[in-house]
C-alpha cells in the first residue's frame, strides 16, 4: 500500500510540473515579454506542498482501507468457518435443518429430510405451506396457531411436538426446535430450525404409560428392590404399588428403604428363603413360594418371582418382584386333599363292601338256590305254601342276577389295564350276530355295515364283543312297533382314532330329562319287564376302561345314535 501511495504522489507531482511547463511554454509564445520565473518557482513549491498533503491523505485513506479490509476478511473468515460448521453439523447429524425466510416464504431443507422421513429433494415444496400440508391434520391447527403466536412474541427461541408425514404415507412423531431472527425493527424475517425424529421415544413413553397402568391396576403385589444384596438380606425396596399395600398393611412410605425381610416369619420356609438369597447372588431368576406376614403379623400364603433387569450397558440395576396371595388356594389345596384322602378311603371301603357283598353273599346264596331247587322236585298240595315258594324262588334269582351284576362290575373297575390284539371288524360282528341268531331271527332287523375305511381295531375282544351285544340288543328290545327295525353300523378313520357309530330308529329316548342319568347304574328309561338298566353303564365302563369315549344322541320315536371312539395304536 505505502509503495503504491508513493507511486501516486510522485505521478501526480510529475504530472503537474509538466502541466505547469507546458502552461508557462504557452504563455510565453503568447506573451514574449512577459516572465514569470518566480511564480513558476511557487508552482513548484505548491506542487510539492500538495503532493505532500495528498501522499498523507492517500496515506490515512489506505490505513482506512486496509482496517476495512481486515474487518470484510474477519467477517468473510467467520462466514466460511460458520457455514462449513453448519454443513459439517448438516452431514453429522441425523436431525432434519430447515431455514425459513418468512418475508419471502421461502424454506430450504437439509439432506436429513430424506434420511428421517424418506423425502427426494424435488419432492419438497419450496415454501412454509409444503411443510404445514404435511403435518398431520390433528396437529396442523395447533401447531400453526402456536408457531405463528411465537413469531409475533419477543422471544427467539421455540420448540413444539406434533406428526409429521413421510413419503410412503406413514407419520413419525417430531420435536421441533427453532431460532428466530429480526431485524432492527423487531421484525421477524427468519427462522431456522431442527427436526428431531422421537417416534421411538414415544412409542416408549406409551409403553411405559401401559405398564404404569397394569402395575397399579393389577391386584398382584409389585416390589421393585434395589440390585445388591444388603447385609446377606434381599435389597432393599425403591417402589411398591397400591396392590402391596392392600394385601400387606404398609403404606408405601413404611416400606421403602427397607429389605422385604421383614416379610420373614417363625413358620416362613428357610429353603425357600435360601434359594432366593442364591438367586440374587447368581442374579437369576427366582420363583419361591412361603408363608408371608402382614403389618399385624397375620400370616399369608405368598408366591412370588424375582426378576432381575439390566440397565444399556447389561449391568444389573434392580430386582422386580410380582406377588400373589395364595392363601386361598393353599386352603383348597389342603380340603382337596383331604377329600381325596377320604374319597379314597371311602372308595376302598366300597370296593371291599363290594368284594364282601359279591362273594360272601355267594355261598348262602348257592345253598338256597339249591335247596330251592331240591323243594321244586316235592310236589306241593297247599297252594299258600306253593306261593310262598314261588316267590321266595323269584326273590332268590333276582338276588342271584344283582350279585352277578356286580360281579360283572367289579371286574371290569379293577382292571384299569387290559390286555389288547388287532381285531378284524367283521370277524367279531360275526361271532356277535351268531349269539344273537335266534333274537335276530325273531325280529329279522335290517342291518346294514359299512367297514370300508376300518377293517382292524386294536381292542379287547371280549369287552368289545360285550358292548356290541349289549348295543345290538338294546336296538331290538326297544325297537319301534310302528316301522321295520333299521340297524346302521359304520367305521371311520380319524388319524389315529376310530370311531363306530351305531344308530337305529326305534323308540329313543327323551335325553332333555335323562340326559345325565343315561349311562347310569340301574337307570330304567322304558317300563320293560326284562329291563335292569345295567348295560349302558357296563358299555361306558367298558369303553373307557379300552381309553375310549361314549356319547350318545337321540330323538323320541325317531332312533337312537351311539358314537365310539377309540385310540387304534
């Protein structure tokens, strides 16, 4: 600078000594007589002068200059700094940066825009409307009438929450944050901001929110523990919800700070105390069941679990505990087995009474049958002892059938386990219809079969041989008198199941009124002479005994269906 000022004062002084030469030179041809040698010398010396003079000023302006320059590369220097700043912030960060200029309504979107909400650059509308079409409707109103209160405040900070929409259609939930810039009138011209995408930290706070629901709704006891042990003692508790308190007696201020050891009583189970302590110390899971106190020391059945839950870093920070009184169900379970005990002694004491019954009773009873039938060979002339005979003779059999019956019964009950073989259908429908030959000869049913899908069942041939006969007679002993006797039995295969369905149209049975008592014992449906009500039940006994099952539907005056099925392994 200094040698380009010189450069322009000696220019300038040059310049005016040759002006004023040439000046004089022309003077001089014009006016021959007239000399001007010393005011020539004054023009040189106000030629120096003001060189002097405009070296100096040209000297202040170029220190002017330069101090300007300085301050235009210092701002220019910031500028550069702020923008790469900004762009370095632009590329590192995951928010989406927006500027607005409001008089012009102008926005512009970083490149965060297409990573956070899927969005190419010429789908994004250069103006405030573009950003405000793409908020979600019930946020549109109050985020805009908020913004734009904001705008007309003082303040230069703001910050909101609401939805905003992604190119395929779906919303995220943002956080919004900008800064506002005025003029010198106050006047707001522009405004940046950053879109921060907190869909997941919502999603989280509603989860929470769910949970904080349950966890005080929930009539089971939640304890949530410190992590360590305290002393060889559980932690001690940093929360309780409402549930606790009810089912204990302490309010939760009473409890917090405290180990649950207090909960510890004379008759509580020091195993099961042990096993949680070794849990905590393994950080394990736990579920331990005991006898818990209450504030005024009742006792209480309790079951709980301890939990244990890590922090980010997989460090263990607390222990949850979920409590449930089971004191009731411990009482059912103490009467349950009670009765089963006594159910069982009263069932061993009925079987024995059965044994007594069926077999001591046989030899008496043989001894009068015979005897009765010695008196049947002596002719008898006095017809009141005649029949006083005959129906002692009545008596005695319908004795000897009951204790038969019961026989047959308590086979089949104490013999849970039965020997099975793979039977042919057929070959045992065959040796059932020869046994019956005369009963169906008598009545000549139609009965139609159909073993396509089954030829084989694994079974008992003799109990099923027993439920066959029993079925078959019962469908011609209460035929209908009105239309011919219709037998249909089929066979079907249902993975490893078979299933046999007997079904016949005679004169059923009104299952609305019987339908509990149907597989009963001595349980007569018909007013039938030769009917015991015995067969049903020896049918259930013995299909179940088989691990089958028995159902049965019917209709009055329209037949009767009997479906059984049975495991064929």
């Amino acid at each position: 600078m200094k040698n380009k000022t010189n450069q322009i004062t000696i220019v300038y002084i040059l310049v005016s000594i040759f002006l004023a030469i040439t000046y004089r030179e022309v003077l001089k041809n014009i006016l021959p007589a007239y000399h001007h040698s010393f005011s020539f010398i004054n023009d040189i010396l106000f030629i120096f002068i003001s060189g002097i003079i405009l070296k100096y000023v040209l000297y202040k302006n170029d220190i002017k200059n330069s101090e300007i320059f300085k301050k235009l590369q210092h701002t220019n220097n910031e500028i550069k700094e702020s923008n790469e700043r900004y762009d370095i912030v632009s590329k590192a960060t995951s928010d989406t940066i927006w500027d607005w200029k409001i008089q012009e309504d102008r926005m512009t979107w970083n490149k965060g825009i297409e990573g956070v909400f899927g969005y190419k650059q010429d789908q994004i509308g250069e103006s405030s409307k573009w950003w405000f079409d793409n908020i979600h409707p019930e946020d549109s109103i109050k985020m805009s009438i908020k913004l734009y209160s904001f705008i007309e405040q003082k303040t230069e900070k703001w910050q909101d929450q609401y939805r905003f929409k992604c190119a395929d259609g779906s919303y995220k939930y943002v956080l919004d944050r900008g800064f506002i810039l005025k003029d010198e009138n106050g006047k707001s011209v522009r405004m940046i901001g950053a879109i921060q995408d907190i869909t997941k930290q919502k999603e989280e706070e509603q989860r929470l929110k769910l949970l904080e629901t349950v966890i005080t709704h929930t009539k089971d006891s939640v304890i949530i523990t410190e992590a360590d042990l305290n002393n060889e003692k559980i932690p001690n508790i940093v929360y309780v919800n409402p549930a606790f308190s009810v089912t204990s007696g302490y309010n939760s201020d009473e409890i917090i700070g405290k180990s649950p050891n207090i909960f510890k009583g004379p008759n509580s189970d020091s195993q099961e105390y042990k096993k949680l302590i070794d849990a905590i110390k393994n950080k394990e899971e736990c579920q331990v069941e005991t006898l818990s106190y209450k504030k005024n020391k009742d006792e209480y059945w309790v079951n709980f679990s301890m939990l244990p839950v890590y922090d980010s870093d997989g460090e263990l920070s607390h222990w949850v505990s979920i409590q449930r009184d089971i004191s009731e169900e411990k009482k059912q379970e103490v009467e349950k087995e009670q009765l089963i005990k006594e159910l069982t002694q009263n069932n061993k004491d009925l079987q024995q009474f059965s044994y007594i019954t069926s077999h001591n009773l046989r030899a008496p009873l043989s001894n009068l049958t015979g005897l009765l039938n010695l008196i049947n060979d002596i002719p008898i002339k006095d017809p009141e002892l005649k029949e006083i005979l005959d129906g002692f003779n009545k008596s005695t059999h319908l004795l000897n059938d009951t204790i038969n019956d019961l026989v047959k019964v308590i086979i089949i009950k104490d013999n849970p386990s039965i020997e099975k073989e793979n039977l042919m259908l057929k070959d045992i429908f065959e040796d059932v219809f020869s046994q019956l030959e005369f009963l169906i000869g008598l009545h000549k049913p139609i009965i139609k079969f159909d073993f396509e899908q089954v030829s084989f069942l694994n079974t008992n041939k003799s109990y099923l041989e027993s439920i066959l006969l029993n079925l078959l007679t019962n469908a011609i002993k209460y035929k209908s008198e009105t239309r011919k006797l219709k037998i249909n039995i089929t066979a079907k295969q249902f993975d490893d199941d078979v299933v046999l369905i007997f079904k016949d149209n005679g004169i059923g049975i009104d299952l609305e009124r019987n339908r509990d008592k149907i597989f009963g014992l001595y349980q007569r449906f018909h007013d039938y002479p030769d009917s015991k009500g015995l067969g049903l039940y020896l049918v259930k006994s013995q299909v179940e005994t088989m691990g089958g099952t028995i159902s049965i539907e019917s209709k009055v005056n329209i037949g009767t269906t009997f479906t059984l099925t049975f495991k064929n392994k």
